[in-house]
C-alpha cells in the first residue's frame, strides 16, 4: 500500500473508479479537515496507538 509521504503508515481512503473531481475532492478534503481538528490523532489514542502517526495535514 502506498505511504502518503511524511506518514509512517499506510493511509487509504477508497471510493469507486470514475467519481467524478468533486467526490474525490470532498473526500480529500474531509480527511485534511479530520486531521487539522485532531479527530485522527484522538481516534488513534483511544485505540491505544500513537496520537503522532497521522501525517500532518498538507
């Protein structure tokens, strides 16, 4: 699985072939903004892994 770069570990958000530049756009953007607002971070310490794994928002 490709790394996104400045990651330490795989990220993926998948949608199907042929959306169209606004879907992936949105999905794009909805992931910067969970990671800027500290969602991420905070769903990976309740689970119990490193809050500093989530790539820094671009």
């Amino acid at each position: 699985m490709p790394r996104r770069p400045g990651s330490r570990r795989p990220v993926a958000v998948g949608t199907t072939v042929g959306r169209r530049p606004g879907t992936v756009a949105f999905l794009r953007d909805t992931v910067e903004e969970l990671k800027a607002n500290g969602s991420v971070a905070e769903s990976l310490r309740r689970s119990g892994q490193e809050a500093g794994l989530p790539a820094p928002p671009a």
